[in-house]
C-alpha cells in the first residue's frame, strides 16, 4: 500500500474534552479547544487543519466539557466534507454505554467509542490532542509508523528540561524505539548530550487498529491500578512488555522558513501567559508562526462581516493609529491608538481609546478615552469610556483574574456596572447575543 492508501485506512480521534482550568476564565462556559486564538480562529482549528491537509478525511472530535460553544463550531466551520463519500469531521459525546460515565481518561475515551473503531474499515488509528498550536503532516509521522512495524508510535518535541512536570518523557536508542516513559515526572530524563533538554510528548499517537483494541479492552477490565488514561498506563505498560513502540521527530511545515537555531513550533496554550504570549507572537514583523502561509491555510468559520476599517473620530477627533496589530473582519478602530494588539471580529474601540499589547475577543466595544494593557478580554465585554484595566494591578485583582506576569484576564460578558468579581455571577453564551 502507497501512502495515500494508509491514510484512507486511518480513523482520526481529536481529544477535546479538556476543562483547561489553568485558562479561567477563558474557559467558563467553553471548552479548551474553543477558546478563540489569533483573532479569526479557535485553539481546535489548528488541529483540523492539520488533519485536512495531511488527507485525512474520517475524524471523530472526541467532546465533554462544556461542549456546547465547540460542538456548535464544527457544525458550522467544519461540516465541509461529503459523507456521501464516507468523509467527516463530527463530535462524539461521550456514550456512557456500561459503565454509564463520563470519559474519565483519554483511553477511556477511545474506550466509549470501540464500536466506531469496529464500524469503519480501518488498519490504523491516529490519536490527537485538540489544544496545541502547530503545524504537522502527519502523514510523515504514519509514514514511518508503516515502515517500521511499530505496535505504537509517539510523536516527540525536545523540550527544556523544567517542563517534564507537566509532559510524558521518552527515553529512545539510536533506532527511535522507546525504552522508557515517564508520566509527569518531577525530573525528566534528559536526552544524550543535551543536558537540560528532555523529549517530550506531543499527545499524538498511531496505533495498529487490532493492538490498540485488545490493549482497550484490558485496561478497561482492571478495577483497581489505572486512570484509563494513554500517558499514564497505556503506554507505559506497552513499553515495559516489549511492544514496539516508537518516537517521530516532529519537524513542522515551516521550519525550513524559519531562522537558524529555532526548533519546531509547538505550543501547549494551557496557561493565560502562554496563551497571550503565543498570540501576541503574531503580532511580530516576523512570528515564529505563520497564518499567510497559502501552502498551509488555517480553515475555520468565517463571519460574514465587513472589512475592518479605521476612521477619525468626528471632523476634529484623533486619527487612528494601529501599529504591529491584527484587525479582524468588521472590528472599526475609532480615533484609537492600537500598539501589539490583536482585535476579533466586531470589535469597536472608542475616541481616544490607548490599547496596548492586548486581546480583544470577538463584540468587545471600547468605551472613548479607555486605557487597555497587558490584558485579554474574551467576548462581547462593553468597556466603559475612562475604563482602565492593566494599569492598577492591585484594582483589577478585586474583579479580574491576574496572572503572576500580569496579565489581566476580563471574562466573557462582564458587566463594569455590576462592580463584583467576575466569577460571582453568570457568564453568558454568544446565543445571549443573538443579532447584536
């Protein structure tokens, strides 16, 4: 079988059921990989993108959390492919079939959907994460999982060495197989002749359809000794028996573009300073990712808005100034000043207004003379005219959310009028908009 052929025998699972708790209060009310990124996108378009360039055309997205914001994203933005032709990217809940639960790990989330895996024809099974931002063909990765006769293959990224706490850590020999896995550990094991510098796992995997059942169907059985979860009991297990498993080296698709000396680009958005770092990065003359790739287009749901525009606030108002920043669709920057900042679609800001290394989320309106720094407020937040968030640390933690860096955090839908903190009442859904 030539490549292609593999890749119509591969079943894609997305994992996207993460609460991303370390994201509040981006994630109240939405699912990890909803979160909006990069002005036009969501964290999951990344991930479907991938698949779709990569040709893969059968893809379950796994939901769970606060699924509602996600499920209505793929409905819309990614209902595309012809099922006529057996050819989908559709949400699976989760079944709760027997044991009549939540999916309590990620196994147990491939576990709840066997049925699928029996269902369609299929040799391989690809096994992804819904959150990270990158870009990857995996069909390299199937590639070598292929010609190596692998039960198992992990993708692999070097990381810095005080990371392994929160990633799986894979020892390998000079063939790629891996001989050892640590979940989380305190300190990783480095690789030879890279001190400081650990290999990682990216949370993408290719399993042999009929080795991935069998070993399902016996973590499932165990009553006792398991989170039914891949990192933490599955993989570790296949290693110590012997199983083939191997690492792919992930290189991504710009790397050949990028400057000298820079790894591949990978980034876990799972804290508000990643996240706001990641996205303030495009923002640069030249970020380390790139969205005008035309080999490589970022798919999503395009609003049918406008153009952004900027204008002079009135005959005799201030002219506009927008520098190192991104203006989505129908955001219209009035007499504002906009310095590394990036606006969503619908987003208005006011005569006057100074915004300043900012997310603004899609509906956020900016109130005239308002001051804005170091700050990502999600959707549809109307900012008072002579507002200031960014400014006074000590101010904005009686409301907002605010990182250690100080990065000030404003949820979906606040009400400044209200005057309490933002957790104490309920955040609202786009629905609450509905025509606005």
């Amino acid at each position: 079988m030539n490549l292609q052929q593999h890749l119509k025998s591969t079943l894609t699972f997305v994992l996207a059921g993460g609460r991303g708790e370390r994201l509040s209060p981006l994630t109240i009310g939405r699912a990890k990989p909803a979160v909006p990124f990069g002005g036009a996108y969501r964290i999951i378009d990344f991930t479907l993108s991938n698949c779709i360039h990569s040709g893969l055309r059968r893809v379950f997205v796994l939901t769970q959390y606060q699924a509602y914001s996600l499920e209505e994203h793929l409905r819309y933005a990614w209902s595309f492919l012809p099922r006529r032709l057996s050819q989908f990217i559709v949400p699976r809940p989760p079944q709760h079939g027997g044991s009549g639960s939540w999916y309590r790990g990620t196994a147990d989330a491939i576990t709840q959907n066997i049925g699928q895996l029996e269902q369609n024809d299929c040799e391989h099974v690809l096994i992804l994460s819904g959150d990270h931002i990158y870009k990857m063909d995996y069909g390299e990765m199937l590639s070598q999982h292929v010609e190596s006769g692998a039960a198992c293959t992990i993708g692999a990224v070097e990381i810095d060495a005080s990371e392994a706490p929160r990633f799986g850590i894979l020892q390998v020999n000079a063939q790629s197989e891996v001989t050892g896995f640590q979940e989380k550990p305190a300190e990783g094991a480095e690789i030879p002749g890279k001190p400081g510098r650990c290999l990682g796992s990216m949370g993408i995997y290719i399993f042999e359809k009929r080795e991935l059942i069998r070993r399902l169907e016996e973590d499932a059985a165990k009553t006792t000794g398991t989170s039914h979860d891949f990192g933490k009991d599955i993989l570790p297990l296949m290693v110590q028996e012997g199983s083939k498993v191997i690492a792919h080296s992930f290189e991504d698709v710009d790397q050949e573009q990028r400057a000298s000396g820079d790894g591949p680009y990978w980034r876990d958005v799972g804290t508000l300073d990643a996240y706001f770092d990641a996205n303030l990065d495009l923002c640069s003359v030249t970020p380390q990712f790139n969205l005008y790739d035309r080999k490589w287009p970022i798919y999503t749901l395009w609003h049918n808005d406008p153009p952004a525009k900027t204008i002079l606030a009135g005959p005799d108002g201030p002219a506009s100034q927008v520098v190192d920043s991104m203006l989505s669709n129908g955001s219209i920057v009035s007499g504002s000043r906009i310095r590394r900042t990036i606006l969503s679609n619908r987003v208005h800001t006011g005569e006057d207004a100074d915004i300043s290394d900012s997310i603004l989320m899609g509906g956020v309106q900016v109130g005239a003379g308002a001051r804005i720094q170091r700050a990502i407020i999600d959707k549809w937040v109307k900012v008072p005219p002579g507002a200031q968030i960014g400014v006074d640390l000590e101010e904005d933690r009686k409301r907002f959310t605010v990182t250690e860096s100080g990065i000030v955090a404003v949820p979906r839908g606040y009400d400044f009028e209200s005057k309490r903190r933002a957790d104490d009442h309920r955040m609202p859904s786009d629905s609450d908009f509905a025509g606005v």
